[in-house]
C-alpha cells in the first residue's frame, strides 16, 4: 500500500469516528502518530501498522489511535475573561435567569486533561463575590481517555501550572507532591468526568444553565460544527449561557442563539 493511501486509511476512519479533520496538507502530522503506534504494539513499520489496523481493529486499537489523533492542548484560565465573567456576571445571569434553581449545572463539553473545569471552579471560589460552590455542579467530558485519565488524577507537572494559574491560585488550591502538583480534593471531588463524543454522542436535553465548549470545534468540518452546537443549544436551558473559544463564533451556524457581552468577555445566550 502506498503511503498516501495509508495516510487516508488512517485519517478517514479518524474523521469518521471523531469528526477531527486530517486534510491531505496536515498528512504529515500524522507520522509521529503512526511511529508512537508502532511502538505501541511492537510493529515493523508503517506498512505492518496499516496491516494490523485494516485486517480489524480491535477496542484498544481504536482508543490509541483517537487518543493520539486529538489535540488536548490546554491551560488554567485559558484566555481569563471567560472565567472572571463566568463567575461575576455568568452567576449573576444565572441568578436573575433561574431564580428558583436548587443547583446550576454546567458542563465543559471537551475538557482534555481537566484544566477547563477545574479553573470554573477555582473562578467561582475566588473571583466570584462568595458564591456557595455547593449550588453548583460539573461535569466535563472529552473523546480522549487518557486525557480523562489524566483530568480524574489532577496532577500536574510544574510546567502545566505555570500556565495561566495564577500563583496566589497555585498555593491556594495545590499542594507539591515531589516535582508535581495535586489539586486539593475540595476542587477536584466536584467534577464528574465522562466519556462523551460530541459528533455521535447523545446529548441530554434542556439540562444545562451554562456550557463551555472551547477550541474543539475548530477541528470540526462546518457540517458536524453545526450539527454539533445545535445539539449543545438543545441541551442547554432557555435563557443558558454557552462559552466558546476565543476564534470562535456561531457565523454561519443557524440556532437559537446570540451573542452577549458577559463582563469583560463574549458568550452567546439561548433564546427563550
Ligand atoms: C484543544 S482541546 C481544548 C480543551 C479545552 N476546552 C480548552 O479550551 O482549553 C480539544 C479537546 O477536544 C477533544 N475532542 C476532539 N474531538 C472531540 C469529539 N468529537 N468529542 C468530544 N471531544 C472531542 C479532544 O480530545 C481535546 O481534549
């Protein structure tokens, strides 16, 4: 099998299975993908590792190649506007919004290695004016299972929590274990994580009061963009808040759906 052929092999049941888009220009990124397979299962080369994938791909097969071919670049308090708006306006929307609401619920729809959630979070307990965490609840979800792996133990390399963490955040909410850093269970207990494919998965309707659904759909073709955030847009409540990135927009998505200025940052908000 020629190489080009391999690679469509391989990026075609990618998109397929995530909606993660390899154009024939990005084949190339793929090669550090294909050697870490080969590692993986103790193959020759690349024409061995089509050989194994095409003859049947087992469950296993499947998760490292998806793991491998996702992007989970993340970081605390990726961009910060979204996250002091969310806990200073965004609560005050949702108070106004839902006066009778026992608990908010909010949902980071591809959370990679827990970053996203974590830093709501931590934003409601410190730039927020004395919000009771307990009204809250999270839940985070991601394709990658390692990076869920990754997001349930909320370890982090002193690399990952130079990133964005403020450093008053770091003392309050980590403690060093060696070289690394353990977020406090306080923080860490209130997420649930979830395996959750937003191109197949099916989505809970009229459950949300806030979605954040950041720099995932940028690897999505205009066709699954769509289909996936009108199903975010059913799944949030009339008169919720969804948070995308910060290249992101809803051009060319027709849903219920405008934009708002939340604070210092944008979101859009369900129509009633
Ligand atoms: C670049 S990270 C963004 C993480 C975080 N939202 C942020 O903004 O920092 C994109 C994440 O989307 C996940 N992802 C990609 N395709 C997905 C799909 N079809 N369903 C669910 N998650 C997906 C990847 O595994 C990755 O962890």
């Amino acid at each position: 099998m020629s190489k080009p052929e391999i690679y469509k092999f391989f990026s075609d049941y990618v998109y397929e299975h995530t909606g993660i888009l390899y154009k024939e220009n990005d084949y190339y990124r793929l090669d550090s993908r294909f050697n870490t397979l080969i590692k993986t299962f103790e193959l020759k080369d690349v024409d061995e590792l089509y050989q194994l994938y095409v003859q049947k791909i087992t469950p296993s097969m499947h998760t490292a190649l998806i793991d491998l071919c996702t992007n989970n670049e993340t970081y605390f308090m990726r961009d910060l506007k979204p996250f002091k708006a969310f806990a200073k306006e965004g609560v005050e929307h949702l108070k106004e919004t839902f006066p009778s609401a026992i608990k908010y619920k909010i949902w980071s729809a591809a959370s990679s290695t827990g970053q996203e959630p974590y830093s709501l979070l931590m934003s409601l307990d410190s730039f927020g004016d004395n919000v009771d965490l307990t009204k809250f609840t999270i839940d985070a979800s991601d394709i990658s299972t390692e990076a869920l792996a990754k997001a349930k133990k909320a370890l982090y390399s002193g690399l990952e929590v130079q990133r964005g963490l403020p450093a008053n955040l770091l003392i309050k909410y980590f403690e060093q274990v060696e070289e690394n850093w353990q977020l406090s269970d306080q923080i860490r207990n209130k997420v649930s994580f979830r395996e959750f494919n937003l191109l197949t998965g099916k989505f809970p309707l009229n459950e949300y009061h806030i979605v954040f659904c950041r720099n995932v759909l940028i690897y999505q073709a205009m066709e699954n963009k769509k289909k996936i955030l009108a199903n975010i847009c059913d799944s949030l409540k009339p008169g919720g808040l969804m948070f995308m990135g910060a290249g992101e927009s809803l051009i060319g998505v027709d849903i219920p759906m405008k934009q708002m200025e939340l604070g210092k940052a944008f979101c859009y908000i369900k129509e009633k």
